[in-house]
C-alpha cells in the first residue's frame, strides 16, 4: 500500500520571527517489516530577510519486532544559494 499525508504547520519564535511551512510526503510499505518514505517541506520565515528553504528527504524503517524498530532518514535542505545535508538513525523500543 502507498500512504499519502500533507502537514502545516505555524511557528512563532522569542525573538518574534513567524514562520510557516507546509510539505506532502508519500510512504510505500514493503511488507510487514520494511516501510519507504520520501518527502518535501518548503519553508518561509516572516519579519527577517530570509529566502524560503525547502527540504527533500528520503528514508526507511525496518520493524525488527513488535518492540523494536530502526528508522534512517537523509535530507537535502537548499535555502538560497546554501545547500546542506543530513543523516538521521533512530532506534525506537516500545515497552
């Protein structure tokens, strides 16, 4: 099965710079065990002179059992002329 999901969200930080983002995503489940994802998230933060950042990710997860799962993620995030990237490894237990 393919899910689907969108998010917006707001943010307003102390020193009084809103922002706004807003992304749509779309998972692929392998099996029971291993799930695909890849997503986009474009950003605008208010009241600074920022330019818009936009993210692309890519990941997986692999359910080791019902307790257990591992979960990596790399992004490429652009903001003007500034490209970064990042790698993320979770491992999640359930009790």
């Amino acid at each position: 099965p393919v899910i689907l999901d969108g998010t917006l969200a707001a943010a307003w930080r102390p020193e009084g710079a809103a922002s706004v983002s807003a992304g749509a995503g779309v998972s692929f489940v392998v099996n029971e065990a291993v799930t695909l994802r890849t997503d986009a998230v474009q950003s605008l933060t208010f009241g600074t002179l920022t330019v818009p950042s936009t993210t692309l990710g890519l990941g997986g997860a692999y359910k080791i059992d019902e307790q257990n799962s591992l979960q990596a993620r790399t992004t490429l995030n652009v903001t003007g002329g500034r490209t970064t990237t990042g790698l993320s490894v979770t491992y999640l237990y359930r009790p």
